[in-house]
C-alpha cells in the first residue's frame, strides 16, 4: 500500500441489482410522500430560478420538469428511478476500482465485525 497519513478501514456493502432497485425505488417514493415536490415548489416560490433547482441534483432536476409541466408525476417517478439507477451503477464502477474497498454482503455482520476488530487492535 501507499504511505498513508492515516490508517483506515474501507468496508463497502454488496447488494444484489434486483434488491437494490427495489431499495431506490421505495426510498423514492417516500421521498415524494414526505413532500419532495412540495420542497422545490417552496424553493422556487422563494426566487431559486428553476435552473440553478436543476444543479441541486437529480431529484430535483425532475421535480422541476414536473412543475414546469414539461412530465406529469408518473413519468417523473419513472425517470428518476431510471436515472437513480444509472447513477448508483456509476458510483459502484467508481467504487469498485478502488482496491483498498473490503466488499461484504449485508449479511455477513460476524465478518464485518471480525474484520473492525482486526484492523482495531
């Protein structure tokens, strides 16, 4: 490994495409439930221009095309369970080339405490 200033422990979380789609997808809909489009329609009645919404990020990118009238809620939530998806497909590329990561399923909690305690004492 390369000098380091610190030491420390990566650990990053396996989980099958299919669960974390289903994940995505229920966090979504609770984000829309708790008041998501609600959010962005405060922001922009309060003079944040809907472009500068759009840098906020992916939800609100879409939540603004809703607003605008350009999709209706339905397509809204279809596309950004799409483009959420693409996005944690990326970030787990990225995440995977980095070799220091130590991958466990969820599961494995005897291991992944195993391996704490190692790096610990």
């Amino acid at each position: 490994t390369k000098n380091k200033k610190y030491d420390f422990l990566q650990i990053g979380l396996t989980l099958e495409s299919k669960r974390l789609e289903k994940k995505i997808n229920k966090r979504l809909l609770q984000r829309v439930r708790a008041g998501m489009i609600k959010e962005v329609k405060k922001l922009h009645n309060t003079g944040v221009s809907w472009k500068r919404l759009e840098s906020f990020g992916l939800e609100y990118k879409f939540v603004a095309k809703h607003l605008r009238g350009e999709i209706n809620r339905g397509e809204m939530i279809r596309l950004l369970e799409i483009a959420i998806r693409q996005y944690a497909k990326r970030q787990m590329t990225w995440f995977k080339r980095d070799k220091e990561i130590q991958w466990f399923a969820p599961s494995d909690t005897k291991k992944v405490e195993k391996n704490v305690s190692n790096f610990l004492i």
